[in-house]
C-alpha cells in the first residue's frame, strides 16, 4: 500500500453536472498530482499542486481544477461533465516536485467516473 | 506521433518465462524512466526507476535505457502468475519537472 487514499471509489454523474473527487496524500508529501487514465489508455498529467499552490498543468480545459489543503488532501473538481470524462481519475503524491530519485509519486488506488 | 509509443499486447507467456517489455520515445529532453505495474481496478504502482542511460536491477526485473536510440526496456525473470499485470513505462525531463508522461501500457498474462 503507498499510503495515498482516494474518495470515492466509485461514481456516475449526468453530463453537465459538476464532480468533486478527494485525494489524502502519503504523510509528509507536499505534492500532488492528478491524472485522467481512459479505459486502455496510459495515465494523462492534469495538474500538480504544491505547497497549495498550482505547479504545472498539462493539456485540460479549465473546467478542470484543483484545490490542497495544508493537511496533504487535495481535491479534483470537474464542471459542466461531458461524456469524454469518464476514466479512472488517480491522485499522486510525492515529497518534492523535482523529478529526482527522491521524488516518486506514489499513486492512489483512483476513483472511477462515469458520465452518462 | 505520441511522445511515448508502447505496445498494448496482450502478451501472453507460461510461468517461468523471460519477459521483455518495451517503449519508445521521441523526446530527447526526458532523463528519468520508470516502469509502473497495475493490477486491474488499482492505480500504479513503481517498479523501477532509472536515471538516464543504462541498467538497473532489482530481484527478478531488469530495467534498461538507451538514450541513442530512445527505448527503454523491463525485463522480468522466472516470470510467475502473480506478474499478470499492465505495464506502464513512463518518463519524465529533467528536475522541477514532474509531469509524468506515460505509454498506453502492456497487458501481460503468465499462465501457469
């Protein structure tokens, strides 16, 4: 177990409606990361936060934002749902945004979303 | 061209084959190469980790760079039922980056 959770496990919304998706990092972490993972397809970076702050961004409207908090939780919200969200959504958490050896993301086990 | 190309499979091998697993990029700037594993319904989980060119072992895995030619390899020995797992490879540029760029990943299944 890497010691990052995810809430909820599960989840179907309509498209238009908005989603909050909960993420509580490994202790000690001060950086998450979200990603998009479509059925057979490899992960998609959305954003980073660290030290509550955006870190970088990848290709996602702004539909798609982020909160975290001081106590290693983040949150993924989605407005306005399209059919096209519906994946497996993971959050990351890692002890520092650089990419060295001592900065793995460890992976929560996700929350899957479906848009109907 | 995606910036990470990897063969989805699936790949499919009796228990204590040698399995090869591998991805190809384009991007010269990525210096740090890891090989994810994930089990159906979970998220991924390190398996290795490699700075730049070179080998890197670790029990029965083998990870492999080649900068030159821009493919990285995993390689897995005396191969066992429990492996049956989808293999991410990923990379990332160099520091203050951390924007993991992931291949589609290989399905694998060792049967007994």
């Amino acid at each position: 177990e890497t010691g990052v959770t995810q809430s909820p496990t599960h989840l179907i919304k309509t498209r238009g409606q908005q989603v909050t998706l909960r993420c509580s990092s490994q202790s000690g972490h001060n950086t998450v990361s979200w990603y998009q993972q479509a059925l057979g397809q490899g992960p998609q970076f959305i954003f980073q936060y660290y030290r509550e702050e955006e870190n970088g961004r990848g290709n996602f409207p702004p539909r798609f934002s982020g909160l975290q908090f001081p106590n290693y939780s983040s949150e993924l919200n989605v407005n306005a749902l399209e059919l096209d969200d519906s994946a497996l959504y993971l959050c990351a958490s890692s002890l520092a945004p650089s990419g060295g050896a001592s900065d793995t993301q460890y992976f929560g086990p996700g929350t899957r979303l479906t848009v109907l | 061209q995606k910036e990470v190309e990897q063969d989805p499979g699936p790949l499919s091998v009796p228990e204590g084959a040698i399995v090869s697993l591998n991805c190809t990029y384009s991007n010269s700037a990525f210096q740090y190469f890891m090989w994810y594993r994930q089990y159906s319904r979970k998220g991924p989980e390190l398996l290795m980790y490699t700075y730049s060119s070179g080998n890197k072992e670790d029990g029965r895995f083998t990870a492999q760079v080649d900068k030159s030619s821009k493919y990285i390899s995993l390689f897995i020995r005396d191969s066992q039922p429990s492996d049956s797992a989808t293999y991410l490879c990923a990379m990332t540029r160099s520091y203050n980056t951390d924007k993991l760029i992931f291949g589609t990943g290989t399905r694998l299944q060792v049967f007994p």
